[in-house]
C-alpha cells in the first residue's frame, strides 16, 4: 500500500470546493492580489479569505503582502503530488490490464496447440 | 470559468481520506468482496461500509451482490473527471509560460536591434 500522504488529504480535500478550483485556475494564469480573486465570486469577503486560507494551509498557494496589497500564486509544483497519485493508479490498472493480455495469450496459444 | 461540475466535488472529497484512496488502489488491481477490502484496515466494519458508501455515491466504485458477497470494482473511467480537471490546469499553466516565452523573445529581439 502507498505511504500515507497526509499533504494528499489536504490538497484533494481544497480541491473539493468549486471557489477553491476557480481560484486555483485563475492562478494558473499568473498571481493576483486578494481583490482581483474576489471580483468573480458573489460571496463576502471573509468567507473568501477562508478559502484562501484553505488553500494556503494545503501548500496549494502562497500568499505574500507585496505594499498595502496581499497578492497569491500557485505554489511551486501545486499539482504533483495529486497528478503522481493519480499515475500510480493508472500504473496499477495498466499492469492489471497486461496481466489479463499475457493470461488471454497463453489461454489462445495452449488452445492453438 | 471552467462548467461547475458536482461530480468534481464528490470526487475530491472522497480522494481526501486515505482508506478511502487505498480501497481505490486495491480496486485498481481488480474487484474485490467487501471482506477482502476491509482485510488491511484496523476498523469496525459499519465505518469501512461508511467508505465504501461515499466511494460509491461519489461515483468511483460500482457494487453488486454476488450470491451472498458484495463485490466492489471501479466505475469506468474512474478518473478521468479529476485528470482532466488537472490536465486544463496544466494547459492554463503552460500558455501562460509560452506567452512569457514570446515576451522575452520579443524583448531580445528589440534590444537586438
């Protein structure tokens, strides 16, 4: 079984919020102050801050006060941990796949013989 | 903005546990009664049955009685909603390095010049 990854439960458990997704895709395009993340969203103020704070607490972002401004970006790798998660389980189901292809050809060649 | 999309919710939540991520790595080797997915884990049977309940209503696993057994497998295209939620990040990130690309190219070619 893989070792247990508690960055893992955090980060899929921040991308499990559609404003925190929003969020995130709007970093991808580059980083942008705590006003400029809220303009989209119909939502109050405070409860923005929470899911940046969210967000921040998963590694996910990085917050900084740049002035009189907090500007947020992605943080470095943001989304490896949860992509190498997903390809160990696409490895796994693979070698499963392969597997059933060396059974079936062993099964059509005994009865080719 | 990216269609929101609940199946992206669901999804998320239930990868943020890890029982729930290492039923779905046992399932990725092939399906399995529910005696034979609660084996590895040091937990009352109702709250492994809880798991499989949000693995299942999120959409990930498919169960059915076979004779007396319950048999869980993956539901096809397990994760394809959260890999392409991943993969658009990714396109998002790398047009934005291509357009810093062109910036700097362009800058060196005026100054160049």
């Amino acid at each position: 079984m893989a070792k247990y990854d508690l960055r893992l439960d955090l980060h899929f458990a921040a991308l499990s919020d559609p404003t925190r997704r929003a969020i995130l895709s709007r970093l991808a395009r580059g980083k942008a102050s705590v006003s400029e993340l809220a303009a989209p969203h119909d939502m109050a103020l405070p409860s923005l801050m929470g899911h940046l704070k969210k967000l921040e607490d998963a590694g996910l972002i990085i917050t900084a006060k740049e002035g009189r401004v907090r500007v947020c970006e992605l943080a470095p790798d943001t989304f490896v941990p949860v992509q190498d998660w997903l390809s160990e389980q696409r490895a796994i189901w693979e070698s499963k796949l392969d597997r059933f292809d060396d059974y079936v050809t062993n099964l059509m060649r005994e009865r080719s013989q």
